[in-house]
C-alpha cells in the first residue's frame, strides 16, 4: 500500500516538474548602423535577420520592417507597405527610458506611414515616411552648416508581422564624420507578445 501511494506521488511530482514554465529568457539588445548616405535609395531593414535586406517590390513584401534614405524612416504599413507596420513614441529618453520601457503600452498611439511635407534646402518636398518617426532628430545649427542631433526618444516599432520592437536611433554620423550613417538600438521581441526586455 505505502508503496503504491509513494509511486503516485512520485508521479505527480515528475508530472508538476514537466508542467512548470521555464523563465523567459532576456530579450538581447542589438546595435545596427545603416549606411543611408544615399537620397534617392532606401535601405530596407529587418529586425528578424538583424539586418539590411534587399527588396525587389517593397510595397508587396513583408521581408523588411524599416527603410532608411538619409534621415527619413519608413516602416511597413499605410502608404508604404502591405504589413502592419506602425510606429509609437514612448517619450522616453536615452538609456534610462530604453531601460524603462519593458511593455508595449495598451495606450500607445501607433501611427502608419502617410505623406509628410517636410522642409528642404529648395523650401518643401512630399515624402512618404512615418510621421512619428521623423520626431527621432532635430536639426541644429553647426560650426559647419547644419547638423542631425538624435532627439533620443524611445519608440516602439511594429514590424510587418505584427510584432514588436523598441529602437533608439542614436547618431547620423560614422566614426569619420560622414552624415548618413544611422545607428541604433533595439529590442526585439520575437515571440509576438508586448514584453519588449
């Protein structure tokens, strides 16, 4: 009989053991830089492969997450793309708010892609961009002309599958100086849920 009953718990115990969830790993944070030197070319980005993809029909394909020409940043959906791609400002800043941002919120305001006037050396041009995104800079006065200054927000991206990401677009400029060249930093979330750390 005592035998009987502690099998039946060794059972229930093996049982219990096999059913607890195992702890989510961290989401690892991920830096990437863009060479958008170019200002009739859009670089296509994809936070699944951690990198730059090459696409033949950006409208139709769900391959790419954000385009980059310069400053201005597309993601996949509205007049940009067939995904559901949309963008949301956490209005958090710099490391602390990356760091603090830990959930999509169930209030963010995401915003597709739609045409943006914005302001050119000639006065206007029309581009189709994401109008949260084009928040990520300020351009100031320099020594030398102009310059991009990252704005530091953390913004939350959904990505052409629904899922996603927090980014912190963090310079425009390479290691010599040379404009154009965006980095940033990330957090995706692979699994589909809200948990962004």
């Amino acid at each position: 009989m005592k035998r009987g009953f502690y099998a039946i718990l060794s059972i229930l115990a093996l049982v219990t053991a096999c059913t607890k969830e195992e702890p989510t790993p961290p989401i690892e944070s991920q830096t990437f830089t863009v060479n958008s030197t170019g200002s009739t070319v859009w670089k296509y980005f994809s936070f699944e492969k951690n990198d730059t993809v090459t696409i033949s029909d950006p409208a139709s394909s769900l391959e790419w997450d954000l385009a980059f020409q310069r400053y201005r940043i597309k993601t996949n959906g509205g007049k940009s793309g067939s995904g559901m791609g949309s963008a949301a400002n956490s209005y958090k800043k710099g490391q602390t708010g990356f760091d603090e941002l830990k959930v999509v919120s169930d209030t963010a305001t995401f915003i597709t892609d739609e045409l943006v006037n914005i302001a050119v050396q000639q006065g206007y041009a029309s581009y189709i961009l994401n109008p949260k995104l084009y928040t990520w800079f300020s351009i100031q006065t320099a020594s030398q002309g102009t310059q991009i200054v990252p704005s530091d927000f953390i913004y939350v991206v959904k990505t052409a599958n629904g899922k996603y990401a927090k980014v912190w677009f963090k310079s425009y400029y390479s290691a010599t100086n040379q404009s154009g060249y965006v980095t940033f930093q990330y957090n995706y979330q692979a699994d589909g849920s809200k948990n962004l750390e």
